[in-house]
C-alpha cells in the first residue's frame, strides 16, 4: 500500500465494555463517518468479543484493510471472566490486536498510546481509561466543563478546567471515592441499587433487596429510554414492555401491577428517577466543589441516559451541550443519539485521527508477534 493510501485509510475507535461494545469510524481529516453499538456480555466469555468483531468487520470492510487504524479504550477488564484487572487487560489486548492487526493501538491516557506488547506492564494505564479519553477530547473543544457520561451501567462526572482535565481519581477505585465515578446507569442497575425506601401512594416503603426491575423498567414507564439503547435481557428474562415493566417494579415493593392503575405506576417510576437524579446530583456537588472555575461551568452530557445529565444541568441552572454537538455537526437526530452515546469510541477515533496527522511518525509501534489479520 502506498504512503497517500494509507494516509486515506479510516481510524477506527473502539470502547470495550463488559456489556457493550462500540465503534466509530473517522476519517483521517477527524470527521466521524459512522458509529456503532453491540450487546457484549463478556463476562459470560470471550466469544461475546469474536462475534462483535465479526460484525464490525462485517458493517466496515475497511476495518480489514491492512491500512486501517485501530484506536482502543476498555472498561471490560473489569468483568469476573478474568481473574483480575492485569488478566483482563492482557486478554482483550491480546485477542484485539490479534484480529485488528499491528496497527491496533491502546490509549493510556498522560502515557499515550501503547502497542499491545506494552499492555502487560502499562495494564493499570489503559485500564478504564475511556472516561479520560472522552473528557481529554472535550478539554480541546471547551476549556471548562463538567463531562457528565450516564450509561447504561454507570455515570462518570469529569472536571475540565483551563483546557485540561482536573480529575482527582485515576482509576475506578479513586473515582468511586472521589464520586466521579458512579455505579449507576439507565439500563443495567438493579432498582435495590437506587435507593433503600421509596415513596408509594404518599407512603414510603422499604424495597427488596431482589434483583426484581432495573433502570430499564423505570425509564420504559417515563418514556426515556430510547428502544435501541434497551438491548440486554431485562432481570425476569421476560418481555420489554410496559406492562412487563409494572409488574418488575410491583415486586419491588412486594405488590402485583395489578395493585395500581398504569398512571400510578408511571408516577411510581417518577419517584425512582428522582430518586436516581438525587444520588446524581450529590455526586456532582462533590466534584464540582473542589475547583472554583466550575462554580458555573456547563455540562457536557453524553452516554444513553444523558436527558438525566441535561436534567442536572436545569436544576443547577448550567447551560448544557450534547457531546455530538461538540464532535460532528448534524442535524440528523439518529446520529447524534449514537455519537453521544458512544462518545468515548468517538474520542479515541478524533484522539487517534489527530494524532495521526499531528505527528505521523509517532504511533504506536507494530508489535513483533502480530499474526495476519483474521477478518
């Protein structure tokens, strides 16, 4: 391939979940071209990765031209497939780099991008870094923010201040003492998870501990959880629908959907999302109290559940920007729901595109044990 082809072939980044897996395709000038999400559930086996890879090899055959730019961030070494977070780091490297080529590239944050043979000892860099690949890519486009990223698992929230991100947690476990990091999403939190007593029929009740409805049933009954983004069976196994929703979050209080009229259990759902936006909330108080300058910084929002992120940004009377409105102008309101939802696979592409053409000798080195690329 000459030199001017390869400078024409696409970037591809990639954010690796335990649940999810997403991709988007940039061209080498920094426009998003395209983007995608796959339910991944790695924790039930490595198989779940090989068949995504399928089907993004599949939607993008250019993925597997020997040219092609793999940009990757992770979240998914964190599954209880691996036996701790090193194990995990050194099996999606190695089983990524092994089906995406030596141009497969890692981001680690302040250390840059590692060729897979650096994962091994550079593990704890690469490690859950996609929140740090997102706010680093908003740092350029807005020098003070608060990223808020709500998931369908978990919520980051990210100070940016004079262009730089001021994070006071590097890694999961410092984020979740410092509450940028929050376990709670849209889709997959199990309600026990939200809250201990909740308000019914002007009472409040206790909740059971039981893994009966999650985020998902609430947001079915609000209206806010955009069908494509619900792609995970729900906790009954059973249907996702409304009615199959009332009946999950009837069991959470020991009663039957039967118990209440549909409108009350729309409104029982209400209290479960404020619920949600308060625990949010206090978290964001937290971060944005440790830096003056984001006394009336706007939020960035992102992931599937930022109408909660836009939420937020009413209550504390802070402008408010979609994250697709930074990263690619359209007015097509499906591509803007996947770019926002997928901001850290976008920012590891716009991440990787400008680094290519900023120093184009710089990459990452091809690792010396990468095998022809298997599509």
């Amino acid at each position: 391939m000459t030199t001017s082809a390869a400078a024409s072939m696409p970037v591809f980044g990639w954010d690796v979940g335990g649940a999810h897996v997403k991709v988007s395709m940039a061209t080498r000038a920094g426009v998003l071209a395209d983007v995608a999400q796959w339910a991944c559930p790695l924790w039930l086996g490595i198989a779940h990765l090989e068949r995504v890879i399928d089907a993004m090899f599949e939607r993008w055959p250019a993925a597997a031209d020997a040219g092609a730019r793999h940009a990757v961030t992770m979240t998914g070494e964190m599954v209880d497939l691996f036996a701790d977070r090193a194990d995990g780091v050194r099996t999606l490297t190695r089983a990524l780099a092994q089906r995406l080529g030596p141009r497969t590239m890692f981001f680690a944050g302040d250390a840059g991008w590692l060729a897979r043979s650096a994962c091994a000892d550079g593990w704890r860099k690469v490690a859950s870094a996609n929140w740090l690949a997102t706010a680093q890519w908003v740092a350029t486009r807005m020098p003070d923010a608060v990223l808020i990223d709500i998931g369908s698992t978990t919520t980051d929230i990210v100070s940016i201040v004079g262009g730089r991100v001021v994070a006071r947690g590097a890694n999961d476990a410092e984020r979740l003492v410092s509450g940028e990091l929050v376990y709670q999403g849209i889709v997959r939190t199990p309600l026990c998870g939200i809250a201990h007593r909740i308000a019914f029929r002007g009472e409040t009740t206790g909740v059971m501990n039981e893994w009966f409805a999650t985020t998902a049933d609430v947001y079915r009954l609000t209206g806010e959880l955009w069908p494509e983004h619900d792609q995970h069976p729900s906790a009954d196994n059973g249907p996702k629908t409304e009615a199959a929703s009332r009946a999950r979050i009837a069991r959470m209080i020991g009663r039957d959907a039967a118990d209440a009229s549909a409108a009350e259990w729309r409104r029982f759902a209400q209290h479960w999302r404020h619920a949600q936006l308060r625990a949010l909330e206090a978290n964001l108080a937290r971060v944005i109290a440790r830096d003056a300058a984001l006394a009336a910084a706007p939020i960035v929002g992102a992931g599937c559940g930022r109408f909660l992120a836009a939420a937020l940004a009413r209550q504390e009377a802070r402008s408010y920007t979609d994250f697709a409105r930074l990263a690619c102008a359209t007015d097509d309101a499906t591509r803007a729901e996947w770019i926002s939802t997928c901001a850290p696979s976008a920012a590891v592409a716009l991440l990787a595109s400008a680094a290519a053409k900023g120093a184009a000798g710089n990459e990452a080195r091809p690792y010396d044990d990468a095998p022809p690329r298997a599509a």
